[in-house]
C-alpha cells in the first residue's frame, strides 16, 4: 500500500475501482494504527527550492539519523534502519558517518554539537516496500505529514487532508520538533 496508489486508485487498488470516500477511510484506519501498535512517528520535509546545493535525501537522511540518535540516547534504545529500495549506497554512507562522527547544529548557542550515532547497530537495510507493512505505514505517514504542511488543491473529498497527520495522535512523536515548532512530529527543513 502506497500513498500514492491510494490517491489515484492505482496498484493493488486499481481493480478495486474504490470511491475517494472509501479510500479516504483506509488511508485514516491505517493512521489510526499507528498508537494502536505502539508506533513512536515522525516525519522529515525538506524544502527543495531553499536547499540547491544539496539533494533532498540527503537532508532527509541527516536530519533523520540525527533524531534517531537523540531518541536512542535518551531511552538507550538500540537501532536498526529498515528503509525501502533505492538510494542504499548513499543512506548506508550517511548512517556510516553519522555513526562515526555524527554531528548537529546547537538549538541554543553557535556552533555543531558532535554526536556519533553508537546506538546503531548495523548499516541500514534496504527491502521492497510492498513486502513490508511497516514501510507501507511511513509512506502513508510521510504523505500525511507532507499535506499538513502542504495543503491539497481543492477537491469534492480529501482523500488526504491537512488534518490526517494529527489522526496517529499520541504516535506523534513530538520531542523530535519540540524546539522549532510546528505540528507535532514534523521536522520541516526549511
């Protein structure tokens, strides 16, 4: 299940020629699990056009493995990248410096904090995402998160509003974004 096949009735959902109403149903019943199964959630958006002289994953993946470090610091947590195809030289480079010589930039103050990401147990995984649930569920989280900051054209029924991120409730992990602000959960990257 993919974010993208839900809102064009595509994919697995093609011969099930579902109204956007019901398709509006499955994509929130599917956030809703989110809590249910006792998923901790956050989402990176990355503004392209600010950012030229890098790419958007990349950023992503910083911004990503440096929240994962904090989070697995503070509960000592061990962690282990699941991740879908594409890209996997350049995520496994990324998680490889992070581990080595992690850094970030101080919320209070100048200056790059150094934070090697030791709680890392292996270089990230790549797997196909239609053999994996839970990489279906980020899909659609990140889609929600992306359309909470990013409202959708106007349509007779959403099938993702503004208001689907807030459907994962308390699996909103709001520690990532409790500095900068914003919905819940979402680190924008501006």
């Amino acid at each position: 299940m993919k974010a993208n096949h839900l809102l064009g009735n595509s994919g697995a959902f093609r011969t099930l020629a579902l109204s956007e109403s019901a398709r509006y149903a499955i994509y929130r019943q599917t956030m809703r699990l989110h809590p249910k199964l006792g998923f901790k959630t956050f989402a990176i958006l990355v503004n392209k056009a600010n950012h030229p002289d890098r790419t958007a994953d990349d950023l992503a993946w910083e911004y990503l493995l440096q929240r994962l470090e904090r989070f697995t610091t503070y509960g000592q947590e061990l962690t282990m990248i699941v991740h879908d195809e594409g890209n996997a030289l350049a995520v496994r480079k990324l998680a490889r410096k992070s581990r080595r010589a992690g850094g970030a930039g101080s919320m209070f103050g100048t200056g790059v904090l150094q934070r090697p990401f030791a709680r890392l147990l292996d270089d990230p995984v790549s797997r196909d995402s239609s053999q994996s649930y839970f990489l279906q569920m980020a899909d659609l989280a990140a889609y929600a998160a992306f359309r909470r900051h990013y409202p959708p054209p106007p349509r007779p029924v959403h099938i993702v509003p503004t208001s689907m991120w807030d459907e994962m409730a308390g699996a909103r992990y709001a520690p990532v974004n409790m500095y900068s602000g914003g919905p819940p959960g979402i680190v924008h990257v501006n």
